[in-house]
C-alpha cells in the first residue's frame, strides 16, 4: 500500500465524517454541491417502470424466441418477472438486483436477452444447448428506494405467518436511519437472507430471530418468488445446473497492487458439506458441487482476462471460507446448483452511475464466460484448482470517493 494512497484514504473519510457531522460546516459552494449530486445519480440505471417496458419490447422483437412471465409480485405490488430464452437441458438462472442499491447486473441481463433473442448464429448455438433464465430486479420495491432491502414492516409477516405472533422480528430486518436511508419510517428485510436449502421449509417461531450463519425462512414475497421459480425448475429439468446471483460492493484493491478492483467473483458461501465444518449440511452432502462452482467462476474469470491488460482483467475473489445458508447462493448451492458471484465495484447510493458502460460490460462478458463454456462443454473439463490462483481483494482498504 502506497503512503500516497493512504492520505487519499483519510481525507475522503474526514471529508465523509464532516458532512455526516454538520452538513453547515461542509461549505457547500454551488460547484461542489453541483458535483456531489452528478456522482450520485443514477438516472441511467432503469426503473421498474422501464424494465416492464423493455422486457415487452424484447419479448415482441425476439419473435417468441424470449419468453417473458410474470411469477410475482413484490410486496408493494410490483411485477416480478421471469425472461426464459433457449431450450437446452442444462439450466442456467441468473438474478439480479436483489439488493436495490446494486444495479448493474439488470442493465447486463437485458442486453444478454436482447442478444439471444436475435437472430446470430451464436444466439442460435446457445439456444439450442442451453436454457437461460432471468429473474432481473428481484427486488423491486428495493430498486425504486436505491436501497439494499425490501419495503415491508414485520406485522405484515405476522399478517402472512399468524404463528409467528409471539416471534422476535428476523435479525435481517432494518429499522435505522442514515444519511441514505430511512429504515425507521420504511422498515424492510435483507431479502438475501430470507432464503432456506429446504425448499418446502415453513416459517416458525423458534427460528426467530436467528443471525447469519443459519438459514432464512421465506417470509419475503421477493424471495418466494425466486424459491418458487427454482423449484419450477427443478420440477421440469431435474436441477439447475447454475446459478448467477449479480450484486455490488464497496471500493478495493487488487491485494497486492495499486489496481482497483472492477469485478469480485465467488464460488464458496458455505462450508462444503462433506468437511467438519459443513457437518450440519450433511443431508445436502450429495448435491453439493463446489468444485463446479469453482469452474464455472473460472469460466468467467478466464473470459475477462482475455481482454488484456484493462479494468476487465482487475477481477478479485471476495471473501471466501462463509457460511450463508440464508443467501439464495448459499441454499442454491446446496441444493447442486454450480454457483457464482458477481460483486460490483461501488454501492449504487455512493458511487453512482460512474463507469455503467464499463461495469455493465464487465458483468456482461463474465456472464458470457459461463454461458460459452456451458455451450460447448469447456467448463467441465477446467481444472477447480484454477480457482485458488485467482488473486484476492485488499478490503483493509477502500479508495472511497
Ligand atoms: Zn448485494
């Protein structure tokens, strides 16, 4: 770490911490004010309203070749919409937006089914070996509050689930407030902890409040939809074989390097349950596949690296050695999807809409990585070790903003 990244580093935090203090005191000339509002917007990511409207357009313009469904509805009554394209027999889902605050991978899904809804001999090829899924914007009550969780207060989940009268609220739902969000007035759950590997599972109130490293428990309408869909799946093609889930996260460094991170990748959210520490997963011990998963984010890594030396081949793995089973990864996963995670630079409410052509396209190209290599059948034959030579993140250290 170079000393002249590090004062960069304190400033913004001081600079951060005196706005948060006394907005008064962050002499606000008009410049400044002007430039603080152009690094925050974010009117180039689409609204719900829009998505609606480009998923009719791709749905008519790919003459029957992109199905679009509606297969729920979000809490305050948004459409939750399901875009199926292909008809191989592998399986591959891909979500995103589950977090509202993370809004690239939306913008990556629509221009993937736009492209194999077309015509192209590629588009041709993968249809005929592949189904491709996607769920974008899952989340969609989060999306229009550029917020990470939903807009639903837990007396509405006593409302659905009378038996969880006497229950303590989950410990993913919010209530604070910040300089972003207001919880306490608009309280909501972190819909990417509501999730179960025991898909039929039925909420009860001893599992109540809970934390992180157990499951989740399908109160959201968010997650039962998604729950529902891969069960639909699983009903017609026996498994789906992968899973994407596409989110955002702070500002890094490559470890090792002054190289800001573009793109974090992730195949492990629990532990494998074959090992002492998965033993509480053993029933799922027969599904699980991670080395698969780690395949498959090889697939995506390689396909990045191509481009050479650019903000594409700047690719890290997040954090690994987790235990999530409440993550839509962590209960995919065990349930033998191979799995993958695509972590964004910047959270959409800090760091804008700056770089959406290039994060859009980075999420694009890995995406395509898998794809590709789920077409032709190279995943299969990549060696898993691959996965561990991927460099990791420098999180001790953000280059905030
Ligand atoms: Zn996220």
């Amino acid at each position: 770490m170079s000393r002249k990244k590090k004062m960069t580093y304190v400033c913004s935090t001081l600079l951060l911490s005196s706005v948060l203090v006394s907005p008064a005191m962050a002499a606000p000339s008009e410049q400044r004010a002007e430039a603080q509002t152009q690094q925050y917007a974010t009117s180039a990511f689409i609204s719900h309203a829009e998505l609606s409207k480009k998923l009719k357009q791709i749905d008519k313009s790919s003459q029957g070749q992109v199905q679009v469904d509606v297969v729920g509805y979000s809490n305050q009554g948004r459409e939750i919409y399901k875009a199926t394209v292909g008809s191989g027999d592998k399986v591959i889902l891909l979500q995103s937006e589950i977090h509202g605050n993370e809004k690239t991978g939306t913008a990556a899904l629509l221009k993937i089914l736009q492209q194999l809804g077309s015509n192209s001999p590629e588009a041709e090829k993968i249809r005929s070996e592949v189904t491709i899924v996607a769920m974008p914007m899952v989340n969609p009550d989060a999306t229009e509050l550029n917020r990470r969780g939903n807009d639903m207060s837990w007396s509405e989940v006593v409302e659905d689930f009378p038996q969880l009268a006497s229950a303590s609220p989950s410990w993913n739902y919010y209530t604070y407030t910040n300089q972003y969000w207001n919880y306490a007035s608009n309280p909501g759950f972190d819909v990417n902890r509501d999730f179960n590997p025991d898909l039929d599972y039925e909420p009860q109130p001893e599992d109540f409040p809970n934390n992180s490293s157990n499951p989740g428990w399908y109160i959201t309408p968010e997650a039962q939809t998604v729950r529902d869909v891969y069960k639909g799946l699983m009903n017609d093609y026996g498994k789906v074989d992968v899973f994407v889930d596409l989110h955002h996260q702070g500002e890094y460094y490559v470890e090792g390097t002054d190289d800001k991170v573009t793109l974090s990748i992730s195949g492990d959210f629990i532990p494998d349950p074959d090992s002492a520490e998965g033993a509480k997963y053993s029933e799922y011990a027969d599904t699980y596949d991670g080395e698969f998963s780690k395949q498959l984010n090889v697939a995506a890594y390689n396909a990045l690296q191509e481009r050479g030396n650019s903000p594409f081949d700047n690719i890290t793995l997040y954090p690994q050695n987790l235990d999530l089973p409440g993550t839509a990864l962590g209960s995919f996963a065990l349930n033998g999807s191979g799995a993958v995670l695509f972590e964004v630079t910047g959270q959409t409410q800090s760091y804008g809409q700056k770089k959406i052509g290039q994060l859009v396209k980075v999420v694009e190209l890995g995406l395509y990585g898998i794809i590709d290599g789920i077409t032709s059948g190279d995943v299969y034959s990549i060696n898993p070790e691959e996965y561990d030579d991927i460099p990791l993140t420098d999180r001790d250290q953000d280059y905030g903003h």
